[in-house]
C-alpha cells in the first residue's frame, strides 16, 4: 500500500479526529525560517561573534539565548539602527531579555506576513482545508493561526494550564506567541520554567495523546522539548498503560530522496518504550491527503462552541436559566432554543435522569471543585446507591452536609443509607497499614507539604493519611489531587490510594468531628 493508503487506515481505526504537533521544521519548510541557532546568529550582528557566545554556553542554546539577550539589552536601547523600533515598542519593555524579544517577533511576523513560500503551496492549499481537531505547537510564528483562522488561540503554558479547554478547534502554543513578547520560551530562565510546570502540562495533554492520533510534524525524534514531554506523558501513565499510546503518535520526517515509507518502531525513554509509527516523504501531500480523508459533518470550530457552551450550562449556578427539558415534537414551538444537545423520552423527572449515569471519578472531580455542580440530594439518593456496590471510597460528607446532615444523630434520622462509605472508625479507615512503619520511619516529622515535596506522588498518598490533623492542610492536598486527577482512574495500579486521600480531605473538611482521630 501506498504511505497515504496506510494512513488512511490508521486514521480510520481511530476513536477520535487528529491532532497535529507542529515544531520548526513546519516553519522551515513554508516560511523559510531559520532554525533557532540561525536566528539567534542572525541578532548577534554588531554585538560579539555567534561563536562567543556559543562557547561561553556549552552550545545550550537557551544559554546563548540569555548571553545575547544581555548585550543585545545594551545595542537595542542606544543604537540609532533600533531607534524607531525602540520608539514603537519600549513600553513592552519588561527586562533585560525584553529587546531580544521584541526583535525577534518583529523579524518573525515580517517574514509571516509575506506569506508561505511557493514551493510548497500544494500542501498548504491542503493544510487549510483539514478538520483535526486541535493543533499544539512550539513554534512562536502565527501561520497556523492564518491557515486555521476559526481555531481558538491559547498563548504559554499558564494560559492553556488555567483554562477551561474543550480539546477541539484549538490552537496550544506552549512556547508563546509573536504575538506576545514576554510570552517567548526564550533564554534559559524562560526553560527552567517551562520544565518546572511541563508535568502539568503534561497532565493537562494526557488525554489527547490517549485519545487522539497525534501527528508530530516538524520534529526530529531526538528534539529534546518532545522527548521531555512524551517523558512526562509517560511517567503520568506509568510503564503499564503505554499501550494505550499504541497507534497514537505518529511523526512525520522527509525521505531525503529515498523511497517513501511507513514503519512502527518505538522510543526508548527511562527504560521503557513508547510505541510510535514513522512516515517517511519528501512530499507531505499524501499525509494530509490522509488526513482529510477523516471527514467530520460538523467542523471542529461548531463543535467546539456546542462544547463550550454544553460546559458553561453546567458550570452555571442558574441552570433553570439555562436549560430546558422539552419533547422532541415541541422542539419548533421553542424559538429561544440556542441548540439542541439531546433527544429522548421526556417525564417529569426527565432532569433526574442523568444522575444515575455519574460516574465514580465524576463525584472525585466535582468534590475537588471549589463548588459542586450536582444537586446533593440526587447524589446521595441515585448515584451513590448505583456506584457504590462496587466501590468503597466515595467522598460522601460535602453532599451530606449540604442537605444538612453534619451529625451521627442527623444521618440516621434521614434514612439515607450509605453507611459503608462513612468513616466508622475515623481517619483509620483512610490509611493503609502496611505504610504505618515506613512513615513513622521517614515522614513522621513533616507536614503535608513536606511529604508531597519529598516524594513521589503515589508515595505522598500513600503517605499523607498518617499525617496528623494539625499538620494536614486540606487546601494544599487538594491541589496535590487535583493536578493528579489523571492518577483516580482505576486503569492506575495506585488509584486507590488517591481515592482514599480525597475521601479523608472530604472527611476533615465536612464530616463530623466526635469521630475524628489521628
């Protein structure tokens, strides 16, 4: 079969639409962009020679991006050849690094604008037209933005980290924008940071690289930006589920005159492998011939508003505002209706429905939300009954304390009948006894915090139950669980321990206080 052939089956047996990954050889290769030891050499003119600074870093270029930006500083703030530049733009101004930013997103959006070169214009006439569901990339130029104009733009890792994304007609630029100076993963400092937060990052893409193909153009195998994320990916997975990765990444290179192929093989990443499939042409045309053949009846952009707007309608505090539960023949009666989202059999109980649907990691989230989004009474009478004959930890005492139960006395008058989720012999029933000796052995002088700093994840959970009250702050664990949320999923061989850590935040916080011990 052809590369083209080969693809459109890979596609075909995917769950999900693809995402594209794009690194600098994509700018290369249509805006003629230099790779970024060229553009660094081309703003060292007038300063010291290229190799001065490469040699003062040990060649790391975020190093000689840092060296330069320091005499750079210097050259833009009182060379007449930066004069109207500098007029322009010095209110951007933010440090010393500012002007070598400016600069280079001045050169980047002038070439931008000058439009994608001719060579290739058969793939971008392609490009333009793709449905994929979303694009990542950390390239600072806004091609993409021209050629997927309807996409939703996030900037920098702490825009697309503190969002709420929908995964689907989105543009992540997780090295920031021209658009944006500062927003440059530039100097050596801009990648401390960036690596610091990347699990998070991580933790936040997990899903799209477990769901979604994702095509990687523009990256060698050996660029380290991908290898430390897939590195984190897969560290937040853990060495077991990497199958589910399986068929996922596919990284796209040029056949340097040779024949074009498709391969699987795999990368080697801290002693385990990841499975990836390799695609091998010096023309792209069959690859995004591939990729249009996965066609969609609503475009990505529409999807994404109906998402949007579906997570903005439970999310509100008002929903008697913002839903309505009508039958499918009085649907044209209706002129306010934004879109229709379901069609069903109506009742009176219609909006009840749902709860018996909720899954376990559903409660999990919503207890580590400021605010629950669920009527607790629903939860307590429909969802918990249905999930909890096969699961023990279940946070039960926020939606018990929210219909006013926040006594022993005050839930057996109500009738509700959940015992074997409540805490009958306290903070006990949160720990697990063969972690007793090894934290009296090297945990029992820390706090919450310490414990979380000092260790892996799935140890701190293990952990943090025998951490006593006073030293327990619930706010901070919370965050510990909410950024690892991904880790609740029962496919986690230490799922449980993160379940019983949020069920004993859940207990301190909203549970009542005779039986607390510990």
């Amino acid at each position: 079969m052809s590369i083209k052939e080969d693809l459109v089956t890979h596609f075909s047996g995917a769950p999900s639409a693809p995402f594209l990954f794009v690194g600098s050889g994509f700018s290369r290769r249509y805006l003629g962009l230099e790779d970024w030891s060229s553009l660094l050499q081309r703003f060292s003119e007038g300063l010291k020679p290229y190799e001065y600074y490469l040699t003062s870093a040990d060649g790391k270029l975020p190093r000689v991006a840092s060296l330069l930006a320091a005499d750079f500083h210097r050259l833009w703030w009182e060379s007449d050849a930066y004069k109207e530049s500098r007029e322009k733009n010095k209110s951007k101004a933010r440090d010393a690094t500012s002007a070598l930013r400016i600069e280079i997103c001045s050169y980047i959006q002038n070439t931008t604008k000058a439009g994608p070169l001719r060579d290739h214009a058969d793939e971008i006439a392609l490009l333009s037209q793709l449905n994929v569901d979303g694009i990542i990339t950390t390239n600072w130029d806004t091609l993409l933005e021209s050629l997927f104009p309807d996409y939703r733009v996030f900037v920098g890792q702490s825009e697309l980290l503190f969002s709420n994304t929908q995964a689907i007609g989105e543009i992540y630029k997780i090295h920031g924008s021209t658009a944006r100076p500062n927003s440059l993963v530039l100097t050596e400092e801009d990648y401390k940071g960036f690596h610091f937060a990347n699990p998070y990052l991580a933790a936040k893409l997990i899903t799209i690289f477990v769901e979604h193909p994702v095509v990687f153009i523009g990256y060698s195998l050996t660029d380290p930006n991908i290898l430390d994320l897939l590195r984190d990916i897969s560290r937040a997975l853990g060495q077991e589920n990497l199958v589910k990765l399986q068929n996922n990444l596919i990284f796209v290179q040029r056949a340097h005159g040779q024949e074009a192929q498709y391969s699987k093989t795999f990368i080697a990443i801290d002693g385990g492998q990841i499975p990836i499939t390799i695609v091998k042409s010096d023309s792209f045309v069959p690859i995004y011939e591939a990729l249009d053949s996965i066609k969609r009846k609503i475009p990505a952009r529409v999807l994404r508003y109906c998402k949007e707007q579906l997570y903005e309608m439970v999310r509100s505090t008002a929903t008697s505002e913002k839903l309505c539960v009508v039958d499918v023949d009085d649907i044209d009666k209706k002129d306010d209706i934004e879109f229709v989202i379901g069609v069903g059999v109506a009742s009176e109980r219609a909006s009840q429905v749902g709860y018996h649907g909720i899954s376990i990691l559903d409660l999990f989230r919503d207890f580590l939300s400021d605010k629950s989004i669920y009527d607790a009474n629903a939860i307590l009478q429909k969802t918990i009954p249905d999930i909890g004959k096969g699961a023990t930890y279940i946070p039960v005492y926020r939606y018990l304390r929210e219909i006013n139960i926040n006594s022993k006395d005050a839930y057996k008058a109500s009738g509700i009948d959940i015992k074997k989720h409540l805490a009958s012999n306290g903070v006990e029933h949160y720990r697990s006894r063969a972690y007793a000796k090894p934290f009296l052995k090297t945990e029992k002088d820390k706090n919450a915090n310490d414990v979380i700093k000092t260790n892996s994840p799935e140890k701190a959970a293990m952990f943090l139950p025998y951490v006593s009250k006073e030293r327990f702050d619930v706010a901070i664990v919370r965050e510990f669980l909410l950024q690892n949320i991904h880790r609740f999923d029962s496919s986690f061989a230490y799922s449980t321990f993160f379940r019983k850590l949020a069920c004993l935040c859940d207990y301190y916080q909203f549970g009542w206080p005779e039986k607390a011990k510990g």
